[in-house]
C-alpha cells in the first residue's frame, strides 16, 4: 500500500509543480538531496540563498524611501507608503505569473521537453500583458481616487499620484522580468535569476539620488528610476534566455488557448494568495489615514524594515517547501515533523537575535528617516514590542509551507486571506476604539499570534493525516 501511495504522491507533486523555486527539486527526476543529512542544515542553507533576491527587491523600497526621507517632507514618506500599497495589489499578479511559469517550465524541462517549456514562457508572457497592460492603465487613470479610498489626501495624494502615474506605464517590464527569472530558475539558473533582482537594485541604488537629489525631482525622481531599473531587470532577464535557453517560441492562438487552463489552474489560487496581503496592508493604512503625516510616514518606515529586517524570515517559506516535498514524497514523515519543527526553532532564534538590534536602533532609524513626533512612538512601539512577535508570522510562513507541499495549497491561501481580514480588522477596530493609535499599532499581532498557532497546528495536524493515508500508522 506505501508503494502505491508513493507513487500517487510523486505523480501528484510532479503534477502541480510544488518544487519549482529553483527548477531541480522535482522528485519524479531530480536527486533526492533532502532525504540525508540535518533538516535544519537544509533550511538555513535553502533560507540564506532564497534571501538574496528578496532582499535585494527590499533594499530597494528601503533605498527609495531612506532618500525621500532626507527631503524632511513627512508627507511625501507617507505618499511612499500609500503608494507601495497600491503598486503591492500588481506586485499580487507578478508573483503569481512568476510562480505558474516556473511550475509548468520546470514540469517539462524534467520530461525533456523544453520546448514546450518555453512555449509556456512565451504564453504566460502573452498573458501577462493583457493582466498588467489595462490594471496600469487602471492605475494611472484613477491613482487619486485609488489613493483616496485607502485614506490618502491633500500632499501626499498628490505625491503619491505622480509616483503612480510615473512608474505604471513601466509595470509590463517589472512582470516581463518576473515571468522570465521564474523560467531561469525553473532550468535552475539560481544565479542568472538572482542577476535580475540585482540588477534591478543596483540601477535603482545609483539613479535614485542623482534623480531625487541631483536632478531634484523629489519623489517623481524616485519613481523614475524604479521605471529604469524595471526596464534593465527586463534586460538582464531576457538576455540569458535568448542566449542559452531557445529564447522564446512563436505566437501562436491555438497554442495559447490550449495552454491557458494549465495556467490558470497555478495562477489563480498564486494571485488570490499573494493578494492578501496587500489588501492588509490597504486595510491597515486606512485605520492610520486619519492620522497627520508624522504617523503615517512612521507607518511607512516600518513596512519598509519589516522586509529587510526579517528577509530570512520571508524565505522560509520557499526554502522549506522542496524539504517537506520531498521528504512527504518519500514518505518520510518523521523528517518531515523534524522539518517543521527546526524550522520553528530557527524563526524563533532568528527573531530573539533581530529584536535586541531593532530595539537598540531604533532612536538612529528614526533619525535616518527624518521621523518626528508620532511617527517615532510608532516606531518604538514596533522595535519594542511587535518585533519579538513576528515570531507568529513565521509559524505561519510555516504552516503555509506545509500546505503547499502536503496536498492542500487552498488551505494555504484561506489563511493568508482570514490573517489579513479576521485577523486584521477587528483587532484594529478594537485598538482604536480603546486605545487609540497605541491599539491600531499593536491589535493586528493579537490576530497574528492566533493565525501563527493555528498555522502550526494545521502543518501539525497535515502531516497526520497525510501518514493516515498512506498506511504507516495504525
């Protein structure tokens, strides 16, 4: 019977593209390389290198919004943050054209057969521009009203519109890059594809002040150049497909109809998971809207450290994912236990070790960024208190992990969505209600901390379950 269930297990897995971040963890053809050794080797391992690329992505929201804040505006740092929430909703379709290209890629390059391989590349491309192309145009049309909605007036609706209204005609080459670095890393091209993140903050770290500064455009000159750097990302993603990979196949209508169902069975469930959290975010900055600019900057300060701060944290998810399938794969559940559990072990040690530095630099990051009055208390209250607790996120980061890759990736986007909506407003309603701006910073981590436990358990509960089934336990 485990005999049969392996193989069901293996045509399933290989079957949904669970292992596709690098494109050589597919069980059905690839080495088994985390069925030996410490899992919790695999995970700092896995954890460190998927971190690269994320940080870089971080360091350049970081970057952008470190210069706006030597402006000493506090209305164009809060338009930063209103309208990295926006442009977060395309960033949502991004991740999920990404995923589904690297999924179905990575399936046919195992087979042999990498023209169909980029076949897929080249109608996810196809389909890509006809998502982002009218949700830019949606964009730079309505920013204002958009900006509105989420609580955005006077100078930093302004601001944060002309930044929007810069950078959306550029949004088909930020996606044509993502699309095309999830097809390097399907043919495991870790480092081409780690080129392109690079590349894109690097462009951004050196046009950002001559733009902002030099040229002083101020906060247009920041949306320029993240238009450059999307532009030289799509460059650097391009290039090496061209060069070593068969570049891209012909246009073709009846091979993008054919293909379009497989696609949109990944990218469906991929957007609507990677849409909660900016729709979090949107709900948050509309409880602090009403708030002046010092607190909503202070806002914007920590969604801009919370990234790069707990990047490692970030990638876990990515990281253990290939180790719990592979090892559900090879019905080795008990690695498959130790996996989870290391894994909540290196988040928990990992934020006892960010939260002293937060918290000791916290007086210079305010000074950094030019926060005053509320914005700072905003901001001490994150580094003080909310740190420690993003230990929770991490458990979730987990338990969605561990439903990607044990056969329930719905449940995965269920509780990314409960997280940013039960989980989020009533615990900002009741902070405001009772505590003011102290309850609105503070209510969400109460959510956080059930989600981040019902997480656990579920990965828990899982592998279970899923040990049940294939008749190891009786």
């Amino acid at each position: 019977m485990a005999k049969d269930y392996r193989a069901k297990i293996s045509s399933a897995i290989a079957g949904s593209g669970w292992a596709t971040s690098s494109g050589t963890d597919n069980i059905a053809t690839q080495p088994a390389i985390f069925l030996t050794g410490s899992p919790l080797r695999h995970i700092t391992t896995m954890s460190l290198t998927a971190s690269i690329g994320l940080l870089t992505m971080f360091i350049v929201d970081f970057a952008d919004l470190f210069y706006i804040a030597q402006l000493a505006d506090s209305s164009l740092t809060a338009a930063m943050g209103f309208a990295a929430t926006i442009l977060f909703f395309a960033t949502a379709f991004h991740i999920g054209l990404m995923i589904a290209t690297s999924a179905l890629a990575a399936r046919h390059i195992g087979q042999g057969n990498p023209d169909q391989a980029r076949r897929y590349l080249t109608n996810v491309i196809m389909l890509s521009m006809m998502l982002i192309v009218p949700l830019a145009v949606l964009f730079f049309i309505f920013a204002p009203e958009i900006l509105e909605l989420a609580g955005a007036d006077g100078a930093a609706n302004q601001a944060a519109t002309g930044y929007i209204r810069i950078y959306a005609p550029f949004m088909p080459f930020s996606v044509a890059a993502m699309v095309c670095s999830g097809f390097l890393r399907a043919h495991g091209a870790a480092r081409r594809a780690m080129n392109v993140t690079l590349a894109m903050g690097i462009t951004n770290a050196i046009l950002d002040p001559i733009f902002i500064f030099g040229f002083d455009w101020g906060i247009n000159g920041a949306a320029v150049a993240s238009a450059c750097a999307a532009v030289v990302s799509t460059l650097f993603a391009i290039r090496p497909i061209v060069q070593y990979y068969g570049g891209f196949e012909r246009i073709s209508l009846s091979g993008f109809r054919q293909d379009l169902s497989p696609i949109m069975t990944i990218l469906i469930p991929a957007i609507l998971t990677n849409l909660a959290t900016p729709v979090g975010g949107f709900i948050s900055y509309r409880f602090v809207a009403d708030y002046p600019d010092d607190v909503i900057a202070g806002f914007a300060v920590v969604g801009r450290v919370v990234p790069v701060a707990f990047c490692l944290m970030f990638s876990l998810s990515g990281a253990i994912g290939p180790i719990i399938g592979q090892n559900f794969g090879a019905l080795q559940f008990d690695r498959v236990r130790t996996t989870i559990t290391q894994a909540t072990l290196f988040a928990f040690g990992y934020t006892l070790i960010i939260w002293p530095f937060l918290y000791l630099l916290s007086g210079p990051i305010c000074d950094a960024f030019n926060l005053a009055g509320e914005g700072r208390h905003v901001f001490w209250l994150f580094a003080a208190v909310l740190t420690p607790l993003f230990f929770f996120n991490g458990m979730l980061f987990i338990g969605n992990a561990a439903c990607n890759n044990l056969g329930y990736p719905t449940w995965s986007t269920a509780m990314n969505w409960l997280r940013n909506t039960l989980g989020l407003i009533p615990f900002l309603w009741l902070g405001r209600e009772y505590y003011g701006l102290d309850g609105i910073v503070l209510g969400p981590a109460i959510g956080g901390i059930v989600f981040g436990i019902a997480g656990y358990m579920i990965a828990q509960y899982l592998v279970n379950l899923q040990e049940q089934r294939a008749g190891l336990v009786g």
